[in-house]
C-alpha cells in the first residue's frame, strides 16, 4: 500500500481534484482538512503500516465519526 498526501493552497482546485477521483475504488481520500502537526509526524514515524493506522485512527477521530467532527458536519 503506497501513502501519499497531496496538499493544495486556497483556490488551487483542491475541491475539483477531489471529486475527480472520489469515485476510484483504489483509493482512500479523507474530506475536510487534515492539519499536518507533530502528531502528523509522530505517525509518519512508525515502520508498519498497522502502527500507523492505528496511530493515525486515534489522533484524527473525526474522520471516521462525524459526532467528533467540528469543522465539517
């Protein structure tokens, strides 16, 4: 499984790219904004790919329960 983070100022087209590949069964693509900071590093860190989900599903909830979610509900 290959990682890879695109990112993109305002007004780049983020939001056209990102429906452009929604619909690709491949591919995982989180909504919203993810603020890379040092919990971002910390799991960019780890070796295995479990060690990094799991790391990754408890620093970012929001992503996966929208109740958590305050900046897209």
């Amino acid at each position: 499984m290959k990682i890879v983070l695109l990112t993109a100022g305002a007004r780049a087209g983020s939001d056209f790219f990102h429906s452009l590949i929604d619909g690709h069964p491949e591919i995982l693509q989180f909504p919203g904004y993810l603020r890379v900071d040092e919990r971002f590093k910390v799991i960019f860190d780890k070796i295995t790919l479990k060690d990094k989900a799991e790391l990754f599903t408890t620093f970012y909830p929001e992503f996966f329960n929208s109740k958590v979610n305050k900046e897209e509900k």
